[in-house]
C-alpha cells in the first residue's frame, strides 16, 4: 500500500490536465487572446489568433523516498516521539468515506497502492465484499476524469475540480452518475478528505512537525487483489509543500531500529516482534 496515500493517496492528489516535473509547483490557466480584424480596403484581414497556452499542473503533494536503513549499531536512541500497534492501525482508513451511497447501494471508499506505490487504486467495500478498481494515470482526475464500474449498470464519475487559489484544501472531489447510472452526486471537499485521512491515522510530532501515519495492504497491480505485503504512509500537510514518504513494512526487520529521513527530519523506527510500532528522533 505505499499508496495512501494518496489520495491519500488519491484522493488526497490532483490538479490540472497537463504534467509537471516532481519538483515543480505551478500555477496556470488558459488564457486566449485574439487579434481585432484589420479592415484594410474593400479586403477583411483574418483574425490573427495567439497560440493557446497549455495549462500547467498543481500538485498537491509530493512522494518521496525516506531511504530506509539500519541504524548503526553504536548509534545511541533520542527520546520516543510516537508508539503505534500496527495490527490495530492496518487497514482503518477502508472507510475513509464511509457510507457513500453509489447507485442505490451505500460503499465505504478508500484508496490502496501497489508495493511499488507507482500504481494507484480505489477501493469500494460493502459488508463483506471489496472492489478494487484501478486509477490508470492520475492526471485524468484532473482533465477529463475517469469513469469506474461499480457493478453492472452502475458507473460513476471520479474527477478532481481545481480551486486554484486553495488547491491542497479547497478543490473538490466530483463522484457522479455516468453513462445512464442512477444514483446521487457527491461533491467533497480535498480539505475534508485531508480531514478524514488524519483521523484515520496514528499522529504523532517530532522536530515541531506533525506527522499522519497510515498502514494498508498493497495491491498486485496484475490482479487487482490484495498482496501479502504491507506499508505505511508518512504524510506531512504543509500547505503546497505537503509530503508523503511510503515506507514498507517489509524494510523494518523484527528489533532492528532503521533511520528514516523525513525531509530534514531523521527519525528511527523500530518494529517489535508483535507489531508495536516506536518512533525516536
């Protein structure tokens, strides 16, 4: 799940159609000037058009490598910032938005990611079954979206609409009845999903920084199924210079404290045999 991200992974993500490099933030809109036509005698010039300039794309938030590695032997502990029970923290953002009605039936939707978080996924539970439909390349939630089926007859409209003076919190999450499907529309703030996603995970603050922790089952992007394997997410909302670090579980051997680097923080995480979770700085 190196994803959640996503929107937090997901969700969390969008802004406009076009890429940008992943260290750039910009903003843009389309702007298209036309020439007045110059009325020469008894002959109307042609309108002179400007090129169109393409948009450029705001990011929400940037994942990054934290580098996981064993903390030298010798090196001595700081002072413990956070503990968390992984088992207990597995998998609770399933109902990031919970209860959403999609046709006529109500789905708790989420997001997932592969081991790799290269590929990005949303997941629709309802009792005790689980869709897990993939999102293809992100840039379409913020141009033209992407229609995901639901179930037969039942297809909805993600797509991602920009606030381009607020994009982090005030653009909007658009889920909406397509091709023909019957059902109610949600529109949702990327602030309140924020919201949802810190309430679903362990926080704790090291250095005057906050930091959301998430823990979820990856997908096999082959199959769209869930793996055996498992991630965390480190997310630290700061305005446009929010940032994600997903880090697998598999990379924090049993006892053996591992240094992180969180930007300009150097964190260690040590995973016990049972799952407990320790954070010094």
């Amino acid at each position: 799940m190196r994803i959640l991200a996503a929107l937090c992974i997901a969700l969390l993500a969008a802004a406009a159609y076009a890429s940008s490099t992943p260290e750039a933030v910009s903003l843009g809109a389309e702007q298209v000037f036309y020439a007045m036509p110059h009325i020469a005698p008894l002959k109307l010039a042609p309108r002179a058009v400007v090129p169109q300039e393409p948009e450029q794309a705001v990011e929400l938030f940037k994942v990054l490598d934290p580098k996981p590695r064993p903390a030298p032997r010798a090196q001595k502990q700081g002072s413990v910032v956070g503990s968390v029970s992984l088992p207990a923290l597995l998998d609770h953002h399933r109902d990031l938005l919970k209860g959403k009605t999609l046709g006529r039936k109500p789905y708790d939707i989420s997001v997932a990611g592969d081991p790799g978080f290269k590929t990005y996924f949303l997941t629709f539970r309802q009792a005790s079954s689980l869709l897990i439909a993939p999102l293809g390349d992100l840039n379409r939630l913020r141009g033209e979206g992407i229609d995901i089926t639901i179930e037969p007859g039942v297809v909805y409209h993600f797509h991602v609409s920009i606030n381009i003076f607020n994009p982090v919190r005030g653009s909007t999450m658009e889920i909406h009845p397509s091709r023909g499907t019957s059902g109610p529309q949600h529109d949702i703030k990327t602030g309140t999903v924020l919201d949802l996603v810190k309430d679903k995970s362990y926080v704790f603050s090291a250095d005057d920084n906050e930091y959301w922790v998430l823990h979820g089952t990856d997908v096999d992007p082959k199959t769209n199924k869930l793996t055996d394997t498992r991630s965390l997410l480190f997310i630290h909302e700061a305005g446009m210079s929010t940032k994600a670090w997903p880090v697998a579980e598999s990379s924090l051997p049993a006892g053996q404290p591992v240094n992180v680097t969180f930007g300009d923080a150097q964190l260690t995480l040590t995973r016990s045999a049972g799952g407990q979770l320790t954070i010094s700085n």
